[in-house]
C-alpha cells in the first residue's frame, strides 16, 4: 500500500483518522473513483428514460400508427444500458470498498505498534479484533451499501419525481405529501427491526457461544451429570433468540404489504381523478393512457429507493457508530518516540555493567511504585531481584525491556537507555521469560522462533535441547513442525518452551519472570544450570518469590509503601 | 420442554427431513393457502392496470363514464389488499416454521453432543465436526424456509404468469419466454465461479480473523522480543491477500445480478413489437391497449421473478449440502439416555478403594510408553492423600486416570468392583474430578456452583474461603464471571470451581492443583474445612505445593513413572528428594507475603 510510505507521517494528525484515510485513498485511485461518478449519475440518469419512451409508444398505439422498429431497439437498449451501468457500479464500488478497508486496517495495524505497553496491556483482545474486523466492516459497507446508493436513490427519487411533476402535475403533489409519511413509516420499522435483530443476535451469540464453552468443559459437565441442564439452557438461549426473531418476522411481513397497498391505492387515485371529468382537476391530473402507463411505471420505481433509503440510512448510522470506534483507537496516545535508536552493538560503551539503573523513580499513574532504585549486573553475573509482592520487581523488567520510561534516574542496558534500543536487535540482547506462556498460532518451531526467520533451524534445536524439551518434540508425529494446540505440552513444559523460545537468538541477558510459579524446584535449578552451562557471557537476572529458587547474587528490592 | 417431549413422543425422526414437515403441518398449511392466494392474486395487479388503462382510453374517447372506473379502481384496491394480506400471513409463518425447524435441529445436535466423550470430542474432531454441524443448521433451515417460499413464490407464480402470457397470445408468449432460462442457465454457469471464490473468501477472512487475534492478543510478547515490524508486514500481506480474495468474490455476487436481468428483458424488443402489430390489427391476435400493457408488465415481472430463481436453487442447494453433513448427526437419542439414567439406582458411596498394581500409557504412544507403572495402595472413606512429584512426573495423569478416560492397567476397584468396568453414569456418580482447568461457565456466581442444582451458595462459598470477596462483588453471588471466567483472578476461579466440586459431591474427589494460586494462609483454612467434610469420601490432592502434606493421611510420591507410597513422615526419612522439597519450601515461606 502506498499509504504507508513517510509522507503519511509528515501530513497533520487528522489525516490519520478513518476521514483522512478515505479522502486520501479516494484521491490515489483518481481513475477509479471518476468511475465510480459516471456509473452512479449513469444509471440513475439512464433509468428515466424506458418509461418515457414506453409512453410514447404506447400513444403510438393509441393514435394507430405504426410502430418504428428503432423505437423499440431504443427502448430495450436503455433498459440494458440501465443494466450494465447498474453492473459497472457495483464492481467499481466493491473495489474500492475493499481498498478503504485495507488502508483503515493497515493504519489501525500501525498504531498498534505506537501504542505505549500500558495501553496495550489495557486493550482486550477480543474488543481489539471487533475493531479490526466488524468496525471496519462497517466502513466497506459505508461505500458498498451507504452513502452512494444513498445518493444514488435520492436522485432516482428526484428525477421520478421531476418527470412526473411534468407529465402530471397532481400526482407530483400527492407523492410529495405521501413520501414523508411513507418514509417515516420506514424508519419506524426498520428501527424496531434492528432492535429485535439486535436483541436476537445477542441471543445468538450466547447460544452459539454455549457450543465451544460445552466442549471445552465437557470434562465438568460428564462428572457432575449436567448434560440435561446443559440442554435445558441451550434450549433456554435459542428460546430467546426464537422470541426476538419473531418480531423481526413481524416487521418484515407486514412491511412489503403495506407499501403495496398503498401504491395501489396512488395509482387508483390517479386514475380516478383523471377519469374525473372535472376540468379543473384536469388540468392538474389530466393524461393520455400513455401517460397512465408511464406514471403506473414511475410510480412502481418511486416506493423501492424510499424503502432502500431506509436501509442505507441505517448502514450509514452504524458505519459511524464503528468509524467513531476506530477514531477512537487511532486518538489513543502513542508512545514517546525516542530521537534515536540505538544500536547495542555498535554504541556500546565497553565495561559497563549490561544491566544498569541509576536513581531510578517510576510509578502507575499516582501510586509510586519505585523510588530512588539503583543497582547494576555485570556480564556473566547470576542474579536474583528479591522483595514482597507488590515490591515493582516484575515493574523493573518491564523498564528493562523498554516497555515504560522511567520518571526520573535512567535505566541502561550496556550503557544505552533501554526505550532507545532498537527493534531490530531487541531479541539478541535480551530473551524474557515471562509468568505463563503465550501460545502464537504455528507450529513448535514458530513458538520458538516468534516466525523469526534468521534463527536456523538447528540455532532452534539447540535452544529446545538446552531446556530438555529436544527428546519431547521430536517424539511428536511432525517434530518441530507440529502444529500446536494447548493440549500439546504440559504446563511444566510450556514453561519450558518459552525459556527456549527467549534463548533461540542467544541474548546476552535473559530474564526470567517468577519462572517457578509453574516449575518446581527441580525442574527449575536443571534448566537455570543447563542456560548456566552453555554460555558463560550469559548474564541471567530472575524474580523469585522463593528462596530456594535464588541462585547467585541477591538483590532486594524495597516495596515503597 | 413441552415442545420436546411433544417431538418425541410421536414417530418424529430426526434423520428424516421430512419429519420436520411434517411436524409443522398446521404452520405449513397455513402458508400454503395465503401463499397460493397472494401469488394467484398477483395476476390481478397487471390484469387491473391494464383493464384501468383501457378504460381511461375509452373515458377520454367519451365511451365509458366516471362510475366506471370507480368500481374499476375500487375492485383494484380490494384485491390487492386480500392479496397483500395473504402475502403478510405466508411470510409471517414461513418464517415461522424455518425457526422451528432449526430450533429442534440444534436441540438433536446438541443433545448428542453433550453426550459425547471427551475423547471422541478433542482426539476425533467430533467437537469441530458438531460445532460446524450447528452452523449448518442455519443454512439448512434457511433453505428450506426459502424452499418453501419459493414452491409459491417462483414456482406458483411463474406458472401463473406463463399461462396469462399464453392466453393472452401463445406465439409471443413462446418467442418472449425464450429469454429468462437463458439467464437462468448463465446464473447456472456462473455458480461454480461464485462458490469457489466465496470459499476462498471465507478462508482469506479466517486467515486474517486469526492474524488480528493473534497480533491482540500477544502484542507484549511481540514488542518484547522485537517482532512488531515483521509482524506488521506478515499482516499487511494478509490483509491484500484478503482484498483480492475480497473482490473476487463479491464482484460475481454484485456485478452479474443486473445483468442477468438484462439478458431475460430481451423479450421485451419482440413484445413491444409483436404486441405493437397486435394492438394495430395486423399481428397474431387482435389486442386492446390493455391487453398490450398486461401482457407487458406480466412480463417484466415475470422476468425479474425468474431473475430470483436461480438464488432459489442456489439456497436448496446449500441447503442439500448442509444436510447431507448434519444427516448422521441427527439421532434422538437423548432423552431415553437420561429416563434410564434416572430409574436405575446408583452406588453412591464408598467404603474401601483399591488400586493395585496401576499403570497408564496413552493409546497411541510409539513404544507403547508408561507414564507410570505398578501403583499399589488402599484408601478408606475419610482419608485425604496428596500426590505430588516433579514437573510432569504423571501426577495429573494419574489424577485422571480415574476418569476412565482411556483404558489403564491394573485395577482400581471400588468396594469390590472394578472402576473401567461400570457404565459411565454409574462412575459419574462415583468419581468427582476438578483439573488444572476450572472450566466455569459464562453465567453467574451461583449457576455455576449450582449448576441447576439447589444448595446454599453462602455456606459453599464459605466453606472456600471466596465469601468477603463475593460480598464486595457488585451483584454478589449474581455477579457474571465472564466467559470461562475471566473476569475472576486465578485465584478465585479455583475457589469457584472447588466450590462447585464440594456441591457435587462424589465418594471419591481427584482435585488437581487446586490451591495453586491461593496464599498459604487461605490454603490452610480450606484444606481444614475440607477436611472436616470429608468423613465420606476420599479424596485425592494433587500438588506441587507441599505446606498441607503433614496433615495428609498418606502421600504418593511420584518419579520417573514409579511411585513411593506412605505417610509424609515415612516419606520424609525414605525419599530424599521428596524432604528437601519440603524443606526448601518450608524455607522459603517466610519470605512469602
């Protein structure tokens, strides 16, 4: 995509909103959004003319002439033409739906990257995906199924009305008091349709939401013998969709009819007032039986766009509901970005300790947290953060690993300020345990390599072989290309594949979060020793709760309280 | 449930779609009278038009008066009325039946389900294979409610239309109806395109469903180790496949309709023309203007009726692939499962439990590999016995064996009889089992300690020590826990679901881990209620955690697939690994908060 070239950077805040995104796609399909005019002003235009031409030759007829051929090519002919401009629309309009989806996706994508770690750590994941995926679903509907056909059935309206105004006078001015009646009758119940849609869907949701949660506890529901109440609450669910489906059936039944019927009471009315005889209401409903058969066709045509008209305003009004959710997200405050990215590698001052904090004062929001904390870890050092729950040792990875700027003092790695190091080589400076394990979607290999390419397949084996997961993996019926499933390892051994996963690119300093919470104490001092054993340079800073788990040096931590 | 034992009772059988109809009789005759009215009566629209045209004709030509079109225009009125009407009574219970239809579907399926093994649910698929079923069900009502509206809608009303055009003029009728089965057979054509883009569609948009929850819900592991730029670009990738994928499919869904309509309006040139010399005296038959504009727009109406035709075949079609995949699945075997469950008379309690000379492997293991092997004690009602070991030892493993779940060697054998070999039911009743995994359920405090069931919540909650928090709750013990209970710490999940075990109480409780995020403090209180309640039962306490296991009546130390049994002194002074376990625990407890 274009859209994600500096030049977006440059421009001013806005134009990162879902606005700017659609006026700034709009003009980088110039030709496709030209299209996108001629087809819609083409088919509304081209959708007048039929009618007119059937009246003449029906007149023709009347009169008792002879029919030209051409006349009738032309009258068939506008209809195809209709047809095919109809057809352009649709497949310029879907187009370019699809890119105004794909530009918001892509921006939503790249805020996330900006969004500071304690906004991330706020954002639940499913809300994130109905961002993702249903709000800006709603955008593409905005163009597929909103605005321009919104446009395009308020000028069928206007021309069907025009022509009529010239053909029949009296008519115009029935419709004209009739299609605001007719369209608040619309809007009343399709807005009690959405509402009963709503209520089932969220009925739905429950229902279908009891399937996967009956799987998944199914171990519960065989020992406790609850099958039948199980049923009994399914059944409970569709129930209730079952109630607010009906009365969406309701609304939908008796639309239609309604509409009918009173199209057929304005075209009885016409008639009889043109059959009226009265010259005075003549001159306002007088017609030729041409003209009765054009305005019976006009009339027709003018009571569907109302009804669409409907449709669209509602796809309009939760286009912005989602478009106001993703500004929302896009508003969200982004992380500092730090004027410069080190490189620990090549801007490393030698000598330094590799961990290093100075002074070091952080607190969430009121509730200070760390004050005045200093220590440092030299190269190869083995070291345990030690202090109650509560104390911020979890916090000071966290500035560890650049996730928060400290307040005040400095938190370095080899010399560097953590949040300045570079993305890049983040993996091989550092490898984080954290408390459980977060499965990615891809096989043993891709848990270890995060899909990062660089890491060999042997560079793979090796991390795994360290941790003593080697044997286990290769036993399983693809190896390391298995696919994973939470069922695939135990907990022990999740555990042990995220030690593997932080070891894969051979950092310097690892990390290890309260790795015991899920160990025990001999599983735990086999792995710390077989990390110890291999690299010698490698500098291990670990948070234990227990004693026993602590290997090298202490360092205590004060809770501030 | 009225309504099911109803559909049980008579001779409904689920794998038969024409059960379904037939259940439905009173609700499908209903829509067959309205559905032959509306669609016969919409004959009278053109029909009047037509009769409204000539006859301001002749008013205009001074043959017809004033009243003459009144009773015209008044007839038109009524009739559509009667037919709009009928149309609002078929649709209201066409409607009708599709939801009935799906609502006993999803009951068959999931009353099968529900009864479905673990195994044959995560090792065979069957979960997927049901969980998918249930969708299909949508599908396949859905087509059938289409079906049924169709059989009058299309079917009734394009013969309908056909024979006016044939009265009316049989040549032109033939010449003009070439056209709408040239459509329908392009649509034909094009369906295979249709149905091959729409499942790559769906697929693509799978893919980047997947993409986006992964992104969510691991972006801390992703920043962390210096990812977000790779995966920014893996999704980027994803999201133009999904664009391509996109347009292609909705392209053919959007762009070809109008066209269809197109290619079926060619009748008209041949129509106006034809019609044209009908009106003038020199064509096949001799027309009024009226007959001209009725014929006309029977036509046009005709064409766009046909235009809907293919859809109609399009949702019979899903509709058949959908039931040909549920099909199997339909067996009502629910309720007389559960009637037998009910007369029978189960064992309930427990005096001596026996397990002799245990071992486990799972089935499909290479080498046919034990977990552990040669496990051999007693126990009696009233006992507690922890098991512990180190990480992946086979302590829940052996937790669950008692599940029956796969086939063990050895016995287990419960006052004499063994445990594999009594019916489900009977073992349900016997076993109770809580593993690592609290499996809650989205729904309050109290339905899930409950479960349906009536006890009182208070002293349960209690009992594990999750009252004051309960009570801070906003809605207390109503308060929705959140899907699988999410919205509850670790910590008090677990005293939910061990208070939903005690509710259930079984002669013999496997708790997995349960105290693992509780504090040493609240740890000791529960194990001392759960003591002082389990004068009948034995339970089984597995852990990592060893604070509580002095006061265990015998411990099960577990290693490398062999077990040491004893009391935790015997244990203490015999297995070396297992004290200083302990005591580095002991040891470090002080430093716990």
């Amino acid at each position: 995509m274009k859209l994600n070239t500096n030049e977006n950077k440059n421009e001013n805040k806005k134009s990162g909103y879902v606005g700017g995104i659609i006026l700034h796609t709009a003009a980088g399909y110039g030709f496709l959004s030209a299209g996108i005019v001629i087809a819609v002003v083409g088919a509304v235009v081209l959708a007048l003319l039929p009618p007119l031409i059937l009246g003449d030759i029906v007149d023709m007829l009347t009169t008792g002439k002879n029919l030209p051929l051409h006349m009738v090519i032309l009258y068939f002919a506008m209809l195809a033409l209709t047809g095919i401009m109809e057809s352009a629309r649709e497949r310029l309009l879907t187009v370019f739906g699809q890119k105004i989806t794909h530009a918001v996706r892509s921006r939503l994508m790249e805020k996330l990257i900006k969004l500071p770690a304690d906004e991330l750590n706020h954002q639940e994941p499913g809300n994130l995906v109905s961002r993702f995926v249903g709000d800006v679903d709603t955008v593409e509907n905005l163009f597929t199924s909103g605005i321009i056909s919104m446009f395009a059935d308020a000028c069928k309206i206007i021309s069907i009305l025009v022509v009529i105004w010239v053909k029949n006078m009296g008519l115009a001015m029935v419709l004209l008091l009739l299609l605001p009646v007719l369209f608040l009758f619309t809007r009343y119940v399709q807005k009690n349709m959405l509402a009963s849609q709503l209520e089932n869907r969220k009925a739905v949701g429950r229902a279908s939401g009891h399937v996967p949660e009956t799987l998944h506890n199914i171990r519960t529901i065989h020992c406790l013998m609850k099958e039948r109440y199980m049923e009994e609450k399914y059944d409970g669910y569709i129930g209730q969709s079952y109630r607010a489906m009906e009365k969406t059936n309701f609304y939908d039944a008796i639309y239609s009819p309604v509409i009918l019927i009173l199209n057929a009471v304005v075209v009885a009315v016409v008639m009889l007032l043109s059959a009226s005889g009265n010259t005075s209401v003549l001159t306002f409903f007088g017609m030729s039986a041409g003209t009765a058969v054009a305005v019976i066709n006009y009339i027709s045509e003018i009571f569907s766009p109302v009804e669409s008209l409907g449709m669209e305003i509602q796809t309009i009004q939760s286009a912005l509901a989602g478009i106001k959710r993703i500004n929302e997200f896009l508003a969200l405050p982004e992380k500092k970005e730090t004027e410069r990215a080190y490189s620990a590698g090549t801007d490393r001052k030698n000598n330094l300790p590799v961990v290093e904090l100075k002074d070091v004062t952080f607190g969430y929001d009121e509730h200070v947290v760390l004050d005045n904390v200093s220590f440092a870890v030299n190269k190869g050092e083995q070291a345990t953060l030690s202090g109650r729950t509560g104390a911020g040792k979890s916090t000071i990875f966290k500035l560890l690993l650049g996730l928060y700027e400290p307040q005040g003092g400095s938190v370095l790695i080899n010399g560097i300020p953590s949040v300045s190091i570079r993305n890049g080589e983040r993996r091989h400076l550092f490898g984080y345990v954290e408390q459980s394990f977060h499965m990615v979607p891809g096989t043993v290999k891709d848990q270890i390599t995060l899909f990062d390419e660089s890491i060999s397949d042997d560079e793979v084996r090796a991390a795994a072989a360290l941790t003593g997961l080697d044997e286990t993996i290769m036993k399983l019926e693809n190896g390391y290309d298995t696919m994973c499933t939470p069922e695939l390892f135990s907990q022990g051994q999740w555990q042990l594949l995220s030690i593997a996963r932080a070891a894969a690119a051979e950092p310097e300093l690892l990390l290890l979060d309260e790795i015991t919470a899920n160990l025990d104490a001999e599983t735990e001092k086999t792995v710390l020793q077989a990390l110890k054993r291999v690299s010698k340079d490698r500098t291990v800073l670990s948070i234990s709760h227990r004693t026993m788990a602590e290997t090298g040096r202490i360092i205590p931590i004060q809770s501030n309280k | 449930m009225k309504k099911k034992e109803n559909f049980n009772a008579g001779n409904f059988k689920a794998d038969r779609i024409g059960s379904y109809f037939k259940a439905e009789w009173g609700v499908l005759a209903a829509v067959t009278i309205s559905g032959l009215i509306y669609n016969l009566g919409l004959l009278a629209g053109p029909w009047f038009e037509g009769l409204m045209t000539g006859c301001l004709v002749d008013i205009l030509g001074g043959r017809k008066g004033f009243y003459d079109m009144l009773t015209l225009v008044l007839a038109y009125v009524i009739a559509t009325g009667i037919v709009q009407a009928s149309r609002y009574i078929k649709r209201f219970y066409v409607r009708r039946f599709a939801n009935n239809v799906n609502r006993r579907m999803k009951q068959v399926l999931y009353g099968s389900l529900v009864r479905k093994s673990r195994q044959e649910i995560n090792e065979e698929g069957v979960g997927n294979v049901m969980t998918k079923a249930i969708l299909d069900v949508d599908d396949c009502a859905e087509g059938m409610r289409k079906f049924t509206t169709e059989v009058f809608d299309t079917g009734v009303a394009l013969l309908a239309y056909m024979g006016m055009l044939l009265w009316y003029d049989w040549r032109l009728a033939i010449i003009s109806l070439l056209f709408p089965p040239v459509s329908y057979v392009a649509a034909e054509k094009m369906k295979v395109v249709v149905q091959r883009t729409g499942v790559a569609y769906k697929k693509q948009s799978g893919v980047l469903s997947d993409a986006t929850l992964d992104r969510a819900s691991n972006a801390i592991t992703y920043r962390v180790f210096g990812c977000e730029e790779e995966r920014r670009e893996d999704y980027e990738n994803k999201l133009s496949a999904y664009e391509k994928a996109a347009v292609k499919a909705n392209i053919w869904n959007t762009m070809m309709t109008p066209l269809y309509r197109v290619i079926s309006m060619v009748g008209v040139i041949f129509i106006i023309y034809f019609g044209g010399k009908n009106v003038l005296g020199d064509g096949w038959k001799l027309w009024d203007i009226a007959a001209f504009t009725t014929f006309l727009s029977c036509f046009t109406k005709l064409s766009v009726k046909s235009s809907k035709a293919a859809k109609l075949f399009n949702a019979v079609h899903k509709a058949q692939v959908s039931w040909k995949r549920i099909k199997p699945l339909m067996k009502s075997e629910s309720t007389e499962a559960d009637r037998e469950a009910d007369n029978g008379t189960r064992i309930n309690r427990v005096g001596e439990l026996e397990v002799d000379n245990l071992g486990f492997g799972y089935p499909n293991v290479p080498d046919n590999e034990k977990i552990f092997e040669g496990i051999s004690f007693k126990a009696e009602k009233g006992q507690i016995i922890g098991v512990t070991g180190p990480v992946a030892c086979g302590k829940s493993t052996l937790g669950k064996t008692f599940l029956c779940e796969y086939p063990y060697d050895g016995s287990i054998r419960v006052d004499g009889r063994e445990l594999a070999q009594l019916d489900a039911k009977d073992r349900a009743g016997l076993v109770g089992y809580l593993g690592h995994d609290t499996e809650l359920f989205a729904d309050t405090i109290r339905n899930n300690i409950l479960l349906g069931d009536n006890s009182d919540v208070d002293v349960l909650l209690r009992e594990v020590c999750f009252d004051g928090e309960v009570a801070d709750m906003e809605n207390g013990a109503d308060t929705m826990v959140g899907t699988g209970g999410v919205r509850l710490s670790g910590g008090q999940a677990q005293r939910l679901a061990l208070a939903r075990t005690i509710c259930h109480k079984k002669p013999i409780m496997v708790l997995d881990d349960p105290f693992s995020a509780l504090d040493k403090n609240t740890e000791k209180q529960v194990y001392d209620n759960l003591r002082s309640r389990s004068g009948e039962t034995i339970v089984f306490l597995i852990s990592h955690r060893l604070y509580m296991f002095p006061n265990m009546d015998k411990v099960i130390w577990l290693e490398k697939g062999r077990a040491e049994i004893g009391t935790h002194a015997e244990l203490m002074s015999r297995v070396p690994e297992y004290a200083r376990l302990y005591n580095d625990q002991k040891g470090g407890s002080a430093d716990e908060a």
